[in-house]
C-alpha cells in the first residue's frame, strides 16, 4: 500500500524556516538587546520594546496628547460659567 502523502517522511528540511540564534533588537529610542533566536536575520528594527514602553517603566512620564472626554466637559462648563458672567 503506498503512502498518501506526495513527499516522503525525510524532507522536512525545506519546510521549515532557517533559525538564527543571538539576533539584535533595535528599537526607535535606541535602546539594542539580543534574543535568543528568530526566523529572520538581524538586527530586527521594532517600533517599542519593553524597555521604552511606558508600562513597563513607570518612571518615565507618558505626555498627554490629546484631553479626555472629562477635560473637554470641564473646559465647556467654565466657558459657560465665564459666558454667563458676562
């Protein structure tokens, strides 16, 4: 009886992505560390990492871009207050 698979059992060697070991991580604040291994050859470029995220460091401060719904409402309510003085 013949095997259904169209390959045999031994060619799994052109199935599987080449691993590399120690790759470099670089990340946009600078900051380079080294994995253990990945699929792609390094140095891989990443946009954050934990060492520049916020939360995983609370001792750097995240600047508040934009307001919350709550800001909003309490800079409308002292317009209105101040247009009402007036």
């Amino acid at each position: 009886m013949a095997d259904a698979t169209p390959y045999s059992k031994n060619d799994k060697a052109g199935k599987h992505p080449k691993y590399y070991e120690n790759v470099t991580v670089v990340d946009i604040n600078g900051y380079e560390f080294t994995i253990g291994g990945a699929t792609v050859p390094g140095p891989i470029k990443v946009e954050t990492s934990s060492m520049s995220h916020p939360a995983y460091n609370p001792d750097r401060e995240v600047k508040q871009v934009s307001k919350g719904r709550l800001d909003q409402f309490a800079e409308k309510m002292k317009r209105m207050e101040a247009a009402k003085k007036n």
